[in-house]
C-alpha cells in the first residue's frame, strides 16, 4: 500500500512529512554506514601481466555465522522526489549493493536510536559507485532511478533470519537541492 500522496513509482504527488535532501555519495560522508566502493584514483596494484587495475579490498565484508554470497536483484526504477515509508537492517551481515550498469541509484541511510532508525540520510551515487552498508545499519530498500535497475549484491547468506524492517508511521521525502523550493 502506498503512502499518502505518494504514487505506485515512489514519487510523491505532495508533502507527506519530513524532507530529506539527497547528497552526492562520498566517501567521507558515507563512512559512518560502511563504505563508497568505487575505481578513484589509481590502482592498488597491477595484475594481469599489466593490463588490468586492482582496487584492493575495498570493503570490510561481516557475516556472522553465514557465508558471502553473491546474487543479482532487478529492482523498479522511481523517481525523485521520493516518498520514502521503509526502512530495514540486517543484524547478521553488511550488504554491498553493485549495479550493474552506469547509472546513479538514492541510498537511504539511517542510524540506530535505541532499536529504530534514527535521522535519515540520503545520497545519490555517480555512475561506477556501489556501497557497502554495515551490519545493523538501518536502510531504504533498493532505490535505481534509472532502467535497467540490475544490481550484484554481496550479503550473508545462512539460516537465520537476517532480516528486520520498520514501516515508519509518517514517510519522508528525498529530494535532491536543486528540487527544493
């Protein structure tokens, strides 16, 4: 069920509570919900008899009592502004988002009050960007803004429940600056 006044592609039609400008993705505005895994700069190292550029271990991968696992989402592309009504966590493991092709996505980040989502913080990725948000880190839900919105996602896979979300009472919105007035 949508939210007030928000319609079935996430945009919103209206204001439905508080507003959330959405950042450009950086690393150190990030680094408090895990890390941005981009190719900036040069290499780590060169492999491949010297064709190829290796950015090392760029994200600490945490999975307690699971196993990595790779797997591919295809999630509907919204728009923004976007009214924003979901958050979830995943107290068992960190979660890399990977998109599989070159167009910028919204993450959604919050964090933990007390076992609820604190303050949101929105950011829009430039094309090549993924993330990988900590364990027990609040979360949107896998926001592309653009076809084809296929993404590798690393997360831990095992039996137990790795799952809690919170369907907040009054949604916000996220809007970048520019769609502020």
């Amino acid at each position: 069920m949508s939210a007030p006044g928000a319609r079935v592609d996430g945009s919103v039609s209206g204001r439905d509570g508080p507003e959330v400008i959405a950042a450009s993705l950086t690393r150190e505005a990030f680094a408090p919900f895990g890390e941005v895994l981009e190719a900036a700069g040069d290499p780590d190292r060169i492999i491949n008899d010297g064709a190829c550029g290796r950015w090392h271990d760029l994200a600490g991968l945490d999975m307690a009592g699971g196993r990595a696992g790779i797997s591919l989402f295809r999630a509907e592309p919204r728009a923004l502004p976007y009214a924003c009504a979901l958050l979830e966590r995943h107290p068992l493991g960190s979660q890399a988002f990977l998109p599989m092709s070159m167009d910028p996505f919204l993450v959604i980040v919050a964090p933990d009050e007390a076992g609820r989502p604190g303050m949101p913080v929105a950011f829009v990725t430039a094309p090549g960007q993924g993330v990988n948000i900590e364990r027990n880190t609040w979360h949107g839900v896998l926001t592309p803004l653009h076809a084809p919105g296929l993404f590798a996602v690393v997360d831990r896979i095992g039996e137990e429940a790795n799952l809690e979300e919170v369907r907040l009472d009054t949604p916000f919105t996220v809007r970048l600056a520019q769609e502020t007035s």
